[in-house]
C-alpha cells in the first residue's frame, strides 16, 4: 500500500491551525503537507520497518540522553518547515540551544526544521519520493540527515551544499559535527 496524496487546492487551503487540527482529529492517520498543500496520508509499516524504525529511535534516543545537548524525537512529531510543508521525519533531533532561543508551544508542532533527519525507507516507500523529501529537508535547514534504504542495503547521507553520499552495506553511520560523538549501529536497522 503506497501513500494517498490528496490535492485540495484551490479547493480547500488549510491554514496551520486546521492541519494541525486534522492531524489531532484523524490521531489513527499519519498525515504530512507538502508546501504546495497537498494531504499525504501515509499507510501503517508492516511490522519489519517498525521494529527498524523502533531500533533506530531507541538508539538516537539514548545517545540524546546521555550526550544532553538536544533532544531526539520519533515519527509521530511534526515539523512546520520554513517551505510551509509540515513533515515527520522517522527520527530527528534539534540542539536545546535552538529550542530554548525559540520557546515553542510543546502541544504543537515544531516551527522549525530539526537539525538532523532521518527517514527509513519501507517497502511501499518510492525510494524517489524519500529522496525528494530528504531534499526537501536540507533545503530548509537540515544539517544532516540520512535516506536509509535496507531493499537496496545502501545509506543515502545529505549535507548542505554538498552532493548526496551513498554508502553500500556500512555496518555504522557518525553523526559527524551535527551529532558530535554519535554512531549509530546499523545492525538490526540495515539488515
């Protein structure tokens, strides 16, 4: 089952607070916007892609903890980028320095792209569409992110200004300056 991609303009243009309005109402549904206002309803993973997805935020979680000086969040939290698109990346993660400097209201979404992004790809997943959107995320502030891709068994990394850096079969990723000290093991995640 692939995405369900709802054109609503001119139709109907949601304001910020309809969306996120929608999305509280519809909690059963993983919705996003993309900038151009279309309605992306995304369907459930089967259950390989969850326990991926389940390892890969457990493990930033737990680097996040103990390193203090951001926080780590998974797919359920949306992001209003600066584009207008409203995204959830299956893990990400923002510094507390950009948090506290904006103050944002914690019972919506956050106003801001997060500073490193990660989407995992699954099997309905059109690897083209992931990569538009890992694009997309660099393009509206992203420092870092990574397109993991366990059916080609590749990693994707993306970095502002710089061209995309695939990997084959590596066995770890380094969250580099972005995510200083942070490895992540990709066995169980990749494979």
């Amino acid at each position: 089952m692939t995405a369900l991609i709802l054109n609503l303009s001119p139709t109907i243009e949601l304001t910020d607070e309809q969306f996120f309005q929608l999305c509280q109402n519809n909690r059963d549904l993983r919705l996003e916007r993309t900038a151009e206002g279309e309605l992306i309803i995304m369907p459930p993973t089967g259950w390989e892609s969850g326990n991926r997805n389940s390892r890969l935020t457990q493990r930033l979680g737990n680097w996040a903890d103990a390193d203090g000086t951001g926080l780590a969040f998974d797919s359920s939290t949306g992001f209003k980028l600066p584009n207008g698109a409203n995204r959830s990346p299956d893990a990400s993660w923002i510094s507390r320095e950009r948090l506290e400097a904006l103050n944002p209201d914690p019972a919506k979404f956050l106003p801001l792209a997060p500073d490193f992004a990660v989407e995992l790809r699954s099997t309905s997943d059109s690897l083209k569409t992931v990569q538009q959107k890992m694009q997309e995320y660099i393009d509206n502030g992203v420092r870092l992110g990574w397109l993991i891709n366990p059916q080609n068994q590749q990693v994707e990394i993306y970095r502002p200004g710089q061209d995309v850096e695939v990997l084959q079969s590596p066995s770890s990723l380094s969250g580099e300056d972005v995510l200083a000290g942070f490895v992540l093991d990709l066995a169980q995640i990749l494979s």
